[in-house]
C-alpha cells in the first residue's frame, strides 16, 4: 500500500516506562542449566551492552503507561483534551475486553463525546501503520486532532524461562499528537503485510480459540530476522523513489530495533551511519519502540524543519515505511513512573 | 579470489563469535554454536561478504562449514 496524505503533521511524542528494573543477574538468578546458560550468551550476542529491563509491576498495566504518556504529552502541548477529534489506541494487553482500551483511555484523560475511539493490535509494527490511519483522518480537515496510545507490557506475556526474551523486551506506553496542519509537505506512506510469517510471532492461548496453546508469547527469531533483513532495506529504497528523497538526504531515521544486532546489521545494509539512525537504552518496546527512539534522541535544540525517515515493522509479517518533514515537534525524555 | 575452504571456516567461526575451534566437517549443531541467533549473524556476515542472502531453509540443510562453503562459493 502506498499512500501521501496532506496537511497532517506530528505535534509530539511522550513515552513511559515503569520503575521497576530488572538487572541481568536478577534476570539470571537462579537459572543455572545448560540451556539458561546458553541464553544468557544469546542474548549478551543480541545487545551487547545489555542493561537492565523495565517491567511493570503487579497492578500496572500496558495501558496505565500508554494513559501516563498521554496525560504528560497533553500537558507539555497545553492541548485541551476537549480539543482531540479521535483516539487510536494499539496493545495486545487492553485492561479490558469490553470496554476496550479506547474507551477507558477516553475517560481517563477527559477526552470529548465527540472524539471517535479506534483499537487495534498492531504490536511492533503498529507505529507507521497508527499514523497513516491518523493522517487519513487529519488530512480533509474533519478531524483537527488526534492521539496515538501504544500500550506493551510484554514481560507479562514472556514464559518464565524465555530468558533471551525477558532480556530483549521493556514494558513502555506512549503516546503521540498529530494535528491538521494545511498546506503541509505530504507524509509518503508505504505499508504491508505478508501472512506466510503468521506463525513467527504468537500469542495462540490467550485468544478465545478453545486449543491447548501456549499462553505465552512465542517467537520464532530467525524467521523474522531473516525476512526483515531481506525486507526493509528494499522497503526504504522504495520509499526514497515514492517519496522523491534519496535516504541519504534525510535527517534522521527512526527504525524500529528488535534488538541491536538486528539494528546494525540493517544499518549496514541500508548503508546509513549509526548517527543518523540513534538508537534507545530502553530496547524493545514492542510498539513503543520507535517513541522511545525519538524521545530518547529528540532535541528542541534541532534545527528545523527536519526530513525524517520511520520504519517499523513486526508480528504479520507486518511492515510500515514514511517520510515526512517535521516542524515544531515537542517530545519529552522518557518518563520513568515510580509508581507504575 | 574466492575464499578457501579453510579461510571460509575461520571466517564462519569469526561470524558466530565462537570462542571455539571449527573445522571444516565439523557438524555445527553438535559443536552447539549453530542456534538461530547464529545463523542470523551468519545470514548477515555471508551478505556483507559475498553479497548473497540466504534463507533459513537453505541453513537448515547445511550442517557442517564445507556444506555452507558449497553453497556460497561453489565447489
């Protein structure tokens, strides 16, 4: 799918994470096997510079974080939550079926009967494919004003023993303002999907499936790995013909990192320096990802208007590309919530 | 020049950060360094290197350094 979608523009970028850390020893405590061993030196092959994961604690959930985010950003941009036209929310971890995370964002954050509620469950490649629904709805000018909440708690849905997992993945929400903006440089859109990787990213038991399915998230790597190593840099090149901007011409991509390896050796793929492409401390954030980039790399200090790259991509397989020139982008460092 | 056998194996073992030596008919999965995290890092290094991506079907089939230096560089 290819798609430019006019006067739209990103006003801002908020991302939590819990204050709970787990080190990599607490991680590994108690874990003295073979096979525990083994993952340890995966994982330390996957991010070498390995810190500690934030999870949430035993009452928080995804979408308290993604509620958080929001709340702040709202604040920061002095918008009144009377102004948003819809709310987009993506999690795998609504507190509820029903209502659903839209709903209860809604009333949390004192949204109006007149802003429409949209769920999904995107998950890691959720942050381009958020923005063009967003930007689709901004762009006639009906809707003036939206906001994107991204909710993972993934440490809730990794077995126990997944310590290559555990050790890859940190819970966050964010959150995300968009605005119709006229006459703006338009945002070029490429997405997809491709379902022969259905089986690669999975939470069979916790859908309403009667099986005997694992309740736990189950990851076929080298599957994912491989196909978005082949995928993405294809995808960019794509992007910078839809688009008319060579990627060397841009500012900054934002790429979502399932992990640094992943990360690097796309970078050296793509043939882009590590300092156009920053990276974030906090790992993977399923769809908060990409936020947790921006907030942990975004300056007001940058100059502007910036031409910007961003790519996702995920469970699906599921992929998303854009371009946009950004202005006036406000983002807050990452928020890290004691008491979540 | 194409690689060697031998140079090919040492560039294998350099691929996979193996701390371990690696010999040419060396089956890799018994040695235990060829796990998925591996081969992603090989499917990278072979790309870098000779330009050609492989699948992890075609790595499934090869178990040993001399099986994988048939594949990439030909016999």
């Amino acid at each position: 799918m290819r798609d430019k979608l006019v006067n739209a523009s990103l006003r801002g970028v908020a991302t939590c994470v819990p204050g709970k850390v787990v080190t990599l020893d607490e991680l590994y405590s108690g874990y003295n096997d073979a096979e525990s061993v083994k993952q340890l030196k995966k994982a330390a092959k996957l991010t070498p510079d390995l810190g500690g994961r934030h999870v949430v604690n035993s009452t928080t959930t995804a979408m308290d974080l993604a509620n958080r985010a929001a709340s702040h950003l709202l604040e920061t941009l002095r918008w009144d939550p009377l102004s948003i036209d819809v709310i987009i929310t993506s999690t795998v971890e609504p507190d509820a079926l029903v209502p659903s995370a839209g709903y209860n964002s809604h009333k949390l954050l004192g949204l109006s009967s007149n802003c429409m509620v949209i769920d999904t469950t995107l998950t890691c490649g959720a942050f381009v494919t958020a923005l063009w629904f967003a930007a689709g709805l901004l762009t006639t000018g009906t809707f003036k004003r939206a906001l994107i909440l991204f909710g993972d708690a993934l440490s809730t849905e990794l077995e126990p023993k997944d310590l290559l997992s555990r050790a890859m993945f940190c819970d966050a929400g964010s959150a995300i303002a968009m605005e119709h903006t006229p006459n703006r440089t338009p945002i070029s859109f490429i997405c997809g999907v491709d379902v022969s990787g259905l089986d690669t990213m999975t939470l069979l038991g916790r859908g309403y499936r009667q099986n005997q399915e694992s309740p736990y998230l189950s990851i076929d790597g080298l599957k994912l790995g491989a196909f978005f190593y082949g995928k993405i840099p294809a995808l960019l090149d794509n992007l910078a013909c839809f688009s008319n901007t060579p990627i060397g011409e841009v500012d900054y991509l934002f790429l979502h990192q399932p992990n640094q390896f992943m990360r690097s050796a796309l970078l050296s793929k793509i043939g882009i320096p590590e300092q156009k492409a920053p990276s974030t401390q906090y790992g993977n954030c399923g769809g908060s990802t990409i936020p947790a980039i921006i907030c942990d790399n975004w300056s007001s200090r940058e100059r502007t208007p910036l031409s910007i790259y961003i790519c996702g991509f995920g469970a699906g397989y599921s992929w998303g590309a854009l371009h946009m020139m950004v202005d006036e982008l406000i983002t807050l460092p990452v928020i890290i919530e004691k008491d979540l | 020049m194409k690689d060697t056998l031998e140079e090919f194996t040492l560039f294998i073992k350099e691929a996979f950060m193996s701390e371990l030596p690696i010999q040419p008919n060396d089956d890799l999965t018994a040695l235990g360094v060829y796990d998925s995290i591996s081969k992603l890092m090989l499917i990278a290094a072979v790309d870098r290197r000779f330009e050609v991506v492989l699948t992890p079907q075609q790595l499934k089939r090869c178990k040993t350094p001399r099986e994988l230096y048939r594949l990439v560089v030909g016999e």
